[in-house]
C-alpha cells in the first residue's frame, strides 16, 4: 500500500490546480483519472470541446462577416460534420499534451482507473489494465465534476437522441434539432447549430431562461435568438420524447403541443459523478445530484481531511473558479493560508453571440437600495463595431449615485467575454465611473464601448447642466 499526503481523485481544472499547488508546496501527490486521458470532463466533453466547436462553427459558416455580406454568406458552403472533428481533435490533443508535461514537470504522479473509498484515510483504483491498488494519503480532493443527467423517459442512442457529452461525436447534422433545457449549456449548443443554419427549437420548462442574467442584456440576447429564426418554446414541461413513424425524432409537451425534428440534444442538467466513490466509507453523503456541500471558504466537506472542488460542488461550475477552488483548498489542506480570489468574478457563456458579467444585476442593485444610474452603449456606435459589421451588441455598466462606484457589468456581442475583464479590474479595484470618463481607450476598439457608456451615465447623473465638453457622443 503506497501513502501520498494528497491524493486528488479527477484531473479537470480543479484537480490539476490543486495537485500543481500542493506539488509546488512541497507535498507527495497522487491525481486518478478514470478517463482515458487526463483533463477530466472540462478537456474532453465539456468547456474545451463546446469553445472549441464554436469557434469552427463561427469562422466555416462566415457568421462574424454577415452583418457586411447578408445572411447567405458562407467561408465554407457544404460544412460536415467531419469538419467540425478535425479542428475539435487538434485541440485536444495539444491541451492533454500541456497538462501532462505540467504533472510531469511539478512530479505530479498520475494513475488512470476508477477509485473508489475503503475508509476515511483510504482508497481503491481499480485501474485501466485490471490490477487493482490501495493508497493511503493524509488529505483527499475529490474533483469528479458532473455528467449528463440522462432521465428514464428519454431514450437516448446515441445517434439522434443524445446528451450533451455525445453531441460533439457527431456522425452527420442534422436539417432540424431540438433542444430541451434552456440553461447555460442548452442555449451555447441552440445557438451554435443555428449559427450552421440548422433549424432550431428551445425547450424549456420554466418561463424564463438564465435568470442569474441581467434582465436587460437577456432581453436584448432573447431578441437576438428570435431574430435569427430559433424558435423558443418556453413554460411547456416535456411528457414524452420518441420517434414517429417516418424516423422523426418527436417530443410531446404539456398542453399537447408537439415538436418534430431530426435530432434531439437533452440538457436539463448535471449530476455529479460521485457514484462510484463508496462515499459512505469515508463518513460523506450527496444530495439528490450527486453533489457534495463544502465549507465555501476552505473547500472542506464534512469530513475535515476530505476537500471537494469544481463543478461537484455546484453552483457556479464554472472552469476558472474551480481552478481557484482547487488552489484554495489545497493551501487549507497544508496550512498555508491562501489569498482569497475577489468578490466578484465574470460569468462567461458562449453562446452566438456570447454574454459575459460581473457585479451585480440592476434587480440586484435596486432590491439593495442603492440609489444608481446606468450607461449603455451599442456596439454599432463603435467605429469599430462598423468596421467589423457589428449591428448588435451592448455594452452596460450600472453606477452608484451616490461614490460613483462602478456595480455592475453586463456585455453582449462579440468579444464579451474577452472585454468584461475592463469591467472586472475596475470592479474589484473599487474604480469609479470617473476612470471610464478620463482615460483613453485604443481607437478603434470594442473596449471604447467602456467610454460611450460611462459618458451616457455620466450625463444621465449630472443632468442637463453638465459640462459642455463632455457629451454622450464620441
């Protein structure tokens, strides 16, 4: 029986930067993957794989350059989805290529195979070759993440029904899918098949769509989606899902509306993947999704020597925050104390077009009472925008009234997730209103949107006696 002093079990964001972290700590470590390479779900069916197909997506179907050249245009007029593979499988060869020379290069000790708990102190991996092996270690991470929650009534196969790990294996497009679940992963996948012109349906159960968005910037994305021909079904719960006789994929919702189409994605939601763990062993129970509750400052479950990280956890299950959770509960394991990440970190979906936010909604703003003001800009009032043909797109900042404190963030349209980084540095910085209004911002950019936005606040604060040379026009 081998001892390590941590034993990370899962090899996806959380587990890699918490393994590098206690390696650079000087600490014995041990990270299992059942999968057949290291990343974890982030790398192989999740983040990377869905970034990675949208970008192909965006750049074959010349999406970016139709607000120049009309909604016919195409790069690539026939789009397979073997066009989609090459690019995807490039990618992530390279990125299990860089993870594996960072384990290496930290002496990180990695093991392929599934573990599973024998007590508080130790595990079993039952491993790729069959040979199965006990280890012991002073601390645990479990860093599993999550898989598709598949219920009974959906007859996945694979080939026309499937969830969204299978989605980027496919085999053909399809000329019509539906997609039920309008959540993050839901609507990224709606709006990169519609960017390929398939034709698309949004299912969803609830009236409403990523309601931790703020309500203005998702009206204008919602409008956005109508626009381009996706048709939204919401307020209708799924009662059954199977295939009509002419091989159509069919889907019956309450009310007894219908939805046909080629293919069916289900993404209602994740389950963690801790099944297979025998957390009773180790004193651990789960909630109804598989999840484990954690200590939100030191990352520790119930069971002090045993931290849990990244999308396990819930909420937000986003890559960059669980990286930071890995580090900060690989710090707490060893007691070194780990410097806590901001307040406020960015939300990024990609979806066509993407969003991105930090701070806090104007609904959260005003249910707090703070008295405020908000700028918007339109990227078409960019001369960049018009450069690049951009006639959608805003840009909206929520200040204090009364410290001009910048609250909040909110960006859709191309680039969103690259620009909230301006926001997110003035927000965490404290920054006013006021370094919008008195810094320059390259010309032409995206980011000047920063400036037009602030002016527009600032002219709506100051009234109409504001000074003549500062203006909501640049």
């Amino acid at each position: 029986m081998e001892h390590y002093e941590f034993v990370v079990i899962g090899s996806g964001p959380a587990g890699r930067r918490a393994a590098i972290q206690a390696a650079k700590l000087g600490r014995s470590v041990l990270v299992v993957e059942k999968g057949r390479k290291v990343g974890g779900v982030s790398v192989h069916t999740g983040t990377i794989p869905s970034k990675t197909l949208r970008e192909t997506v965006l750049n074959l179907s010349g999406w970016r350059e139709r607000g120049f050249y009309g909604r016919s245009y195409r790069v690539k007029k026939d789009i397979t989805a073997d066009d989609l593979r090459t690019r995807l499988h490039l990618t992530l060869g390279h990125e299990v290529e860089v993870l594996e020379h960072q384990f290496a290069r930290n002496r990180v000790t990695t093991l392929r195979g599934e573990a599973r708990f024998l007590g508080p102190h130790t595990i079993e991996v039952h491993g790729q070759d069959g040979e199965t092996r006990e280890f012991t270690a002073d601390n645990f991470l479990i860093a599993v993440g999550t898989q598709p929650f598949r219920p009974d009534y959906v007859p996945f196969d694979g080939r026309t029904i499937l969830d969204s790990d299978e989605i980027i294996e496919l085999a053909t497009l399809p000329r019509s899918i539906a997609v039920i679940g309008a959540g993050v992963i839901g609507v990224e996948y709606a709006t990169i098949f519609q960017a390929l012109d398939v034709k698309v349906t949004l299912i969803e159960p609830r009236s409403s769509m990523l309601d931790f968005l703020d309500e203005e910037m998702l009206e204008d994305f919602t409008y956005q989606l109508r626009d381009s021909g996706m048709v939204l079904r919401f307020g209708h719960k799924v009662e059954k899902v199977g295939r009509s006789a002419d091989g159509f994929c069919e889907i019956g919702l309450e009310g007894g509306r219908h939805v046909r189409a080629q293919m069916i994605l289900f993404a209602a939601g994740r389950m963690g993947q801790t099944r297979s763990l025998n957390l009773e062993a180790c004193g651990l129970t789960t909630d109804h999704r598989g999840r484990l509750g954690v200590d939100p400052k030191s990352l520790q479950t119930a069971v002090p020597h045993i931290y849990a990280a990244g999308d396990v956890i819930g909420f937000p299950s986003l890559a960059s925050t669980s990286m930071e959770q890995g580090r900060v509960a690989a710090c707490h394991a060893f007691g070194f104390s780990a410097v806590e990440p901001p307040d406020y970190f960015p939300y990024g979906i990609y979806s066509v077009p993407e969003m991105s936010m930090v701070g806090m909604t104007e609904k959260e703003v005003a249910e707090r009472g703070i008295p405020y003001e908000v700028g918007v800009a339109r990227f078409r009032e960019t001369s960049r925008g018009h450069i690049m043909g951009l006639d959608k797109g805003m840009l909206k900042m929520i200040f204090s009234m009364k410290t001009r404190r910048l609250l909040g963030c909110h960006i859709v349209g191309e680039g969103a997730t690259e620009l909230i980084h301006i926001g997110q540095a003035v927000l965490n910085l404290k920054g006013t209103l006021d370094y919008f209004v008195e810094n320059t911002f390259n010309y032409p950019t995206l980011a000047e949107a920063y400036k037009v936005a602030a002016l527009d606040a600032y002219n709506r604060m100051a009234g109409p006696d504001a000074a003549p040379h500062i203006s909501g026009e640049e």
